[in-house]
C-alpha cells in the first residue's frame, strides 16, 4: 500500500487548503480557483501527448465538450444513486464522460496518429470543430441556445474536494505511467520515433495509448466545468480553448507536470488579477499584458518556467546541492 501513501497526504492537503479557502475567500475568488482545477487537468492531460510523446494535438477542446455534455445530460435525466450518496453518482457520470471522451480518442488517434507534426494538429483540430458543429444541431442538448439547469455540487468545499480528487488521480496516474515501461516507451517516441521502432517499440500503438489517457482526463476537465458553471454551451469549446491548453503546456514546460499545474494557475488567476485595470484606465488592457507576459517568458525562458524538470528534481538539484 505504500503507492497510495503519496495520493492519500496529496488529498488531505488539498482538502485542508479547500477548507481554508472556503472560509477565506469570497465566492468570486472560489469560482477563479475551481476554474483553474479544470485547466491543471486539461494541462496535464495534454502534456501526457504534446509534452511527454512529442506529438502535437490542438483538439483537446472537442474531448472537454463531450466529457461536459455527457455527465451534464446524465445529472439531469438519470437518477442512478439516492441523494446521500450523491457524491459517488457525480464521480460515476465524470467516469462515464471521461470514458467516452477516451473512446473518441481511440477513434481519432487510431488512423490520425499514424501522421505527424502539423498534420496530425490539423486533424485533431479538425476533430474538435466536428464535435462543436454537432452540438450546435443537437437539439436535446440545447443546440445553439446551450444546456442550462446543471445541478452544481452545492458547496465551494465539496466542489473543490471534488476537483482535488480528480487532480490527484490524474497527476499520479500520469506519473506512475511515465515511471514505468509505458513511459519509457512515450519519451522514446518524443526522441526519435525511427530509432524507437528500431528497438521494436510499436510506436502508433504507444501514441494511440497516451491519446487514449490524455482523452480521458480532458473529458474528467469538462464534467467538472459543466458542473462548476451549471451552463455549458457549443462556444465554450472553440479552437481557443484549445490553444489555451497548449499555451499552458508549452509555459508550464514540455514534459513537466508541475510545471503545467504552475502555469494553468496563472493563467487563469493573471486575466482576473488585471481586471481592475479597466476600472482604472477606461480601457480593457487585460489581453494586451497577457500576451505581452507570455511573449516576454517565451523569451526569456523558452524551455518553460520548468523545462522538463518536477518540484522533487528541483529541490534535489538546487536546495540539496546548496545545503
């Protein structure tokens, strides 16, 4: 049992900072930091493809919709388990979104991650604008108009512990996939992919399994926001959102975990943090310093704000060493 000690203080942590944060701050901050749980889980989902195997998606948005949808009909038509233990129906149809977001994977990654390079960012691009078309002509979900009444988790506490479970379960999932033959296998293809079937490593068949778990969490990400916003809609899943997975990833650093936690946190919290701006000048400058952040980090730290290194790797190399 000693592989869940690790998971098990991680929860307990969090749950203590939900705790103190559910009497510290006020519900406007509450709401920016349970957003910022979706995007460390769609960060690093997406660093498990773009990151740890080298490939380059930009669909990520498309698996998100499906997750968000599926467990957002569920809540609302299917009474599966009686209120006191609501808890494990809201992890069951998470499950469920997650689970049918991994089957798109599979059925995308299978033809497409034979492609490479841009090629295969323009069919999981291409993927994501499908699934957001079809929503838009799905009638018994709303269609354009979007899907209201979502029931929400009822408390800023049990939604943040809610979230926490699934942060620990992604984070230590992906962690013990990279520290085993699997992931051996992903950094081989991110290396060199000829040389990997050089040493008899199916190399698609390994893409197709980090798509298939990158998937899977993406889906987890849009059950949690449906729930959180209690309103999804087709525009809530653009190509942007996308791209807004990718600029976390790419900050944070390529094949860091930690790094994408770090970097979805501030990108969340930065565009609120500079709201006050457009009380102060008349004019809304938020965007233009985001870019202007992002730009000046991509240059002054290309590799990300931790490369390819975790928190423990960092404190062996720089706080050890000093000491």
């Amino acid at each position: 049992m000693k592989f869940l000690k690790a998971p098990l203080l991680s929860l307990i942590a969090l749950s203590a900072l939900g705790l103190i944060f559910n009497f510290g701050l006020n519900a406007y901050f509450q709401l920016i930091l349970l957003f910022a749980a979706v995007n460390c889980l769609m960060s690093m989902s997406l660093n498990l493809v773009n990151g740890y195997t080298g490939q380059f998606s930009l669909g990520h948005a498309g698996f998100m919709a499906l997750g968000a949808y599926f467990s957002a009909y569920a809540n609302t038509h299917w009474d599966l388990l009686p209120e006191s233990v609501q808890a494990i129906e809201y992890f069951i149809y998470a499950l469920g979104g997650g689970l049918l977001a991994a089957f798109a994977g599979l059925l995308v990654g299978l033809p497409s991650l034979r492609l490479k390079g841009d090629y295969l960012a323009i069919v999981t691009l291409g993927f994501g604008e499908i699934i957001r078309v079809a929503l838009l002509n799905m009638d018994f979900l709303g269609g354009p108009r979007g899907y209201s009444g979502i029931p929400g988790f009822g408390s800023f506490l049990f939604s943040f512990i809610f979230a926490s479970v699934w942060l620990v379960i992604c984070f230590f999932t992906i962690w013990r996939v990279m520290h085993s033959t699997y992931g051996r296998s992903f950094l081989s293809v991110r290396e060199d992919e000829i040389a990997a079937e050089a040493m008899g490593i199916n190399t698609t068949r390994m893409k197709v399994r980090a798509f298939v778990l990158s998937s899977f969490f993406a889906g987890v990400a849009g059950s949690l926001f449906a729930h959180f916003t209690n309103f999804i809609n087709p525009s809530s899943f653009t190509f942007l959102q996308s791209v807004n997975a990718v600029i976390m990833v790419v900050l944070g650093g390529m094949g860091s975990m930690t790094g994408s936690i770090v970097a979805a946190i501030f990108i969340t919290a930065l565009p609120e943090a500079l709201r006050p701006l457009q009380d102060l000048t008349g004019v809304d400058l938020r965007m233009v310093i985001y870019s202007l952040s992002l730009i000046l980090v991509m240059i002054l730290r290309p590799q990300g704000l931790f490369g390819d290194l975790e928190l423990s790797d960092m404190w062996r190399k720089y706080v050890r060493r000093s000491s």
